[in-house]
C-alpha cells in the first residue's frame, strides 16, 4: 500500500493516492478530503467532508493532532 495509517489518539488516519481518511475507533463516523499533488508534494485539503456536511475539520470536530497527522502521512507519499 502506498501512503500509511496511523493511530492518533481515539483516531484512526489513513491516508493513500485515493485520498484521506479518518474516524474515530469507537463509532462509525468517516472523514474523508483530498491529497493533492503539487510540484513541492503532496498537501490534504482544507474541506473535509462525512457524506452528509463538509467544512472545516474545527467544525466537523476533527482533532488537530488528527490533521498534523494526515499532513504528516501526505508527505510520504510518491
């Protein structure tokens, strides 16, 4: 697999070309955002979505250890 998953927290990240995504462990809540490639590397995007609402991950109650994570995971990607 390329890209990683890591476990932050009561959170799982995954992030792969096809994108990120996170959730906590308990539950069934599912984030998902884009990894885009920029000629520096790669970068996750700003709007997060759970299928339903998207915004910022402050407003959909995403941690921001969780998106240091998956920035952090993004940068070891090809």
């Amino acid at each position: 697999m390329i890209g990683g998953t890591r476990t932050v927290g009561r959170w799982t990240v995954t992030v792969d070309l096809a994108g990120v995504t996170a959730g906590p462990l308990e539950g069934s809540d599912v984030y998902r955002t884009t990894a885009i490639r920029f000629p520096a590397g790669w970068r996750i995007g700003k709007v997060w979505t759970n299928g339903v609402t998207a915004g910022a991950p402050e407003l959909l109650g995403i941690p921001r250890r969780v998106v240091a994570a998956a920035r952090s995971l993004a940068r070891t990607l090809p």
